[in-house]
C-alpha cells in the first residue's frame, strides 16, 4: 500500500491544514485574548472570591449575633448546649472566612479597612463573651444590658465595615467587568472570523470522515455482529479499499470462512460429546448395578450361608453320634439353606440380564398352568421360610395362558419375597388368583409395614426404594423387574398400601388364546 493511500496521510493532510488556518488567524487576535484573560483572571480569582468570602463573613456573623441573642431566651439545658455547638461552628467558620479572604491580593484600601474590621471583631467578640458565659438569673440580666448596648454598637461597627468592603469589592468587579467587555468586544471579529474557517474546515473533514472511514466502518461492524450471531451469509464490502479499511474487510472474510469451519467442528465435537455422555451413563449405570449387586449379595447370601455352617459345625462338633432323625432334621435345613441361595442366585441372574439387554430378547412364552406356577413359588417359598404363613386362594383348578414361565415365577417370587421380608411378626400372606373378564387376577397381598403415598408414583422406577426401608437390604430393582415382565406379557400391575397397614399389589395378565393353542381357562371355579 503506497503512503499517499494511507487514511493516516489523508487524514494528517486535512488536520494540518486546519491547524495552520486557525492558528494563523488565533495569532492575529493573540494579544487582545491576552488582555481578556488578564481581566477575567482578576474577577475570577480576586473579586468573584472577595465577594463570596465577604458573604460568608456577613452571613456568620449575623447568624451569631442571632445565636447571641436566643442563648439569652433559651432556658432549657439541652438548648444551652446546643447553642454552644452552634456558636463553637460559627466561629470556626468566621475563621476560615477571614483566613480565605486575607489570603487574596488586597489593594491598601482594602487592607486598611479589613484590619479595622478584625479590630473591631474583637472587640465584639470580648463584649459577647459575657454573654454566653451566664448561667444564672442575674447573669442573664446583665448579659441582656450588654447586649443591647454596647455589643449592639460594636456589632453594628463590624457590619458597617463589611458593607463599605462589599461594596468597594462590586464597585472594583464592575469596573474589571467593563474592561473585559471591551476587550472581548475588540478580539470579537477575529473569533467570528475563525469560528467560520474552523466550522468550514469541520464540516469538510466530516464529510471526509463519513464517506471514506465511519459507514465503511459501521458495515464492517454489522458484518462482525452478524457473525457473532452464526449468520455467516454476509457480504463484506469495501474489499477492493488499498487502505487500512480494506485490509479490515480482508481479515472480516478470512474470519468469516474460520467461523464457518469452527462452526462444522463445534457440530462435531457436539456429536461426540453426547455419545461421551452416553457412554459415560452406561457406565455409571453398569457401576451402580455392580455395587448393588455386591451390596445385596452380602447381605441376602449372609443368613442361608449361617445357617448352613451352624448346622455343619453342629454335626461335626456333636459330642455324641446324633440320631438319624436330628441328623435327618439338620441336614433339611441346610438343604432349605442351599435352595434359598440358588433361588437369590437364579433371581439375580435374571435380574441382570433383563436389565443389561433388552428384555424381549428373553421372552419365550408357552402355554402353562399359571394356577400350577403361583401355587409352585408359594411351596418354594414355604420351604424356604418355613414359619411364613403363606395363605393360597387359587381360583379356578386350571387357569392356562400364553407367556414365558420363568420370568412370571421370577415376578411372583419378588412379590413374595417382598411380603415376607416387609411383614412384621410372621403376619399371614395371603395369595389370591380369580378370573375377570379376559383377565386373570393374582394378587399378593401382607401386613406389614405398607409404602407412603409419596413413593407410590415412583415405586416401579429402577434403583427407587421407598422412604420407610432404612436398615432393610434390597436393592431397588425387584419391582422395576416385575413391572418390566407384567408389560412383556401385555398386563398391568397396580398397588394400593399406606403406611403401617400393609400391602396389596395385584397382577392382570390377559387370558388371551394363541393361534392352535388350547382353551385356557377351564370352566370349573
């Protein structure tokens, strides 16, 4: 880019040229600026200040001949003492007022009368003394007769001197202010006539500016904002410029088609963001199913394993030979011992494959007895927890129906196992199955220790254990499983407990006839 293109030459050219015109003229009228300075300086600093100190001074004082005054009137002891306050202010202001206007250039008149004025402050000053200093009844008499005597003239003196300075003050203000006025009526035309080459020289270097810098400038603006907004259809102007806005409109492009490829991988790395996120959930999940399992393995495998090395070390440590019936009896409980390990385990295993897959992939329905099946899992049950009080209520004799045996003896085994391990005292548990409709109802119903309304909506969700169960093991997924089954088989599952009064969970399952398959219900109830 040659100089003579730069918007800096161009621009250095234009002020340049303003700046000799105007100082060129600014000389001519130089002196006459100089005079006026000179007189405004001397309002400024000398008479504008003499007037506002010659104020104050006036003001104070009045104010605390008035204070002296109502000290006399004022009777209350609080009043007393802030008058006290009030005058201890007003003489620190007077102070700082004389000691402001001492401090300025004084002619002798001035000066002259200024120390006749600070004479006669203290004399008034003594005079007054009195009268804040009485307390009694009589003090205050006599203070009253100074006060309207000879504090009273001498006070009058103090505002007398102080009329004859303010006046001096505007009289010497006025004067400076006329001085001023033909000054600055003198250097008038000079201003005019730089006021108009200056106007003329601004407007032509904003014209220069608009055109060649400012909407140049604001389209590049719109340009960066609209990109900033991800709109990268824009159209960048000002491109073919060989000056500094045209290496701008250069780089906006090279920004544009960056933002455009940033844009591409921001897309993909969002992509590969949520497959992380997927990935990292399965991995979570597959964690807690591990602890989960680890947790109620531990606990549930605890108490048959106990039972089954009491018993051996019983038989083993038995002083005497046993007889065949308490060897007989000894080893049925370790056999009942060893089945419920091997239901926990076969449930578990289940458990985790219906989880881990998707459950259709181990749905293999056939016609069965479901009469059979429920009346199968309470005798297993039976043997496993020999003082439960299972209660079967199975009607009709022979109720066939189309689904995946296992996974249904697994469901009515959670519901069983949930019963027992929720009811409290050996309460009776009582399972019920009758026809409705096209449907068969098996319900399982306790005593025990019920759910609170508040986890009712939750209480199929996976992991979720209701509010009430703190220190009994389980871990959260036997009715998630339930569910997951009833819905396989194209049925429903419903609850109705509360608190403290028991349980009732009920399982429809349609009684529906598969293509060549048998009837299946019978007709006797």
């Amino acid at each position: 880019m040659r100089r003579s293109q730069s918007i800096r030459f161009r621009a250095t050219l234009i002020f340049s040229f303003i700046f000799v015109v105007v100082i060129g003229i600014g000389a001519i009228g130089f002196a006459w600026i100089s005079d006026f300075n000179k007189e405004s300086s001397d309002i400024r600093n000398r008479w504008l200040q003499n007037t506002r100190y010659l104020g104050d001074l006036a003001n104070y004082t009045s104010d605390l001949r008035a204070a002296e005054g109502a000290y006399l009137l004022t009777q209350a002891d609080s009043g007393l003492k802030t008058l006290k306050r009030d005058v201890a202010d007003l003489d620190g202001e007077i102070s700082k007022a004389q000691r402001n206007y001492a401090a300025i250039l004084h002619d002798p008149w001035e000066v002259e009368h200024y120390r006749s004025f600070q004479d006669h402050w203290s004399a008034y000053k003594r005079l007054s003394s009195p009268v804040f200093e009485a307390t009694t009844t009589a003090q205050k008499a006599e203070a009253t007769e100074v006060y309207l005597t000879s504090s009273k003239r001498a006070f009058l003196t103090v505002s007398n001197l102080l009329e004859e300075l303010t006046a001096h003050n505007n009289q010497g203000a006025k004067e400076a202010s006329n001085r001023a006025s033909d000054t600055i009526r003198a250097a008038r035309f000079f201003g005019a006539l730089t006021i108009a080459i200056t106007a003329a020289a601004v407007l032509g270097t904003l014209a220069f500016i608009t055109r060649s810098l400012t909407v140049p400038l604001v389209e590049l603006a719109d340009c960066m904002r609209r990109l900033s907004q991800g709109d990268m259809d824009i159209s960048v102007k000002s491109v073919s410029r060989s000056d500094e806005l045209g290496k701008m409109a250069q780089a906006v492009i090279v920004f544009r088609n960056n933002a455009i490829e940033l844009k591409a991988n921001q897309r993909g790395l969002a992509l590969q963001a949520t497959m992380l996120e997927e990935k990292l959930a399965h991995e979570q999940r597959l964690s807690q199913q591990h602890r989960n399992f680890i947790s109620m393995a531990s606990h549930e495998f605890r108490t048959p394993m106990t039972v089954v090395d009491g018993h051996a070390q019983r038989l083993i440590n038995a002083i005497e030979p046993l007889s065949r019936d308490a060897v007989v009896d000894r080893a049925w409980k370790i056999r009942i011992a060893v089945k419920r390990m091997k239901v926990m385990i076969d449930n578990l295993l289940e458990t985790s494959k219906m989880i881990d897959v998707d459950p259709n992939l181990y749905f293999h329905p056939s016609d069965f007895d479901l009469r059979a099946l429920v009346h199968e899992v309470c005798s297993v049950h039976r043997e496993i927890s020999p003082k439960a009080l299972l209660v079967e209520d199975l009607k009709p004799e022979v109720v066939t129906i189309f689904g995946d045996r296992k996974l249904l003896f697994l469901t009515f085994s959670n519901l069983i196992t949930n019963a027992l391990k929720y009811s409290l005292d050996a309460k009776p548990i009582l399972v019920r199955m009758r026809p409705e409709r096209a449907d068969v109802v098996v319900t399982v119903q306790d005593q025990g220790i019920g759910i609170p309304q508040s986890d009712i909506d939750r209480l199929f969700e996976r992991y979720y254990r209701g509010t009430n169960v703190s220190g009994i093991v389980g871990s959260g997924i036997g009715l998630y499983l339930v569910k997951v089954v009833v819905d396989l088989h194209g049925g429903s599952i419903k609850v109705e407990s509360s608190e403290n009064s028991g349980s009732c969970f009920s399982i429809s399952l349609p009684m529906v006839r598969r293509p060549n398959s048998e009837t299946l219900i019978s007709d006797s109830v």
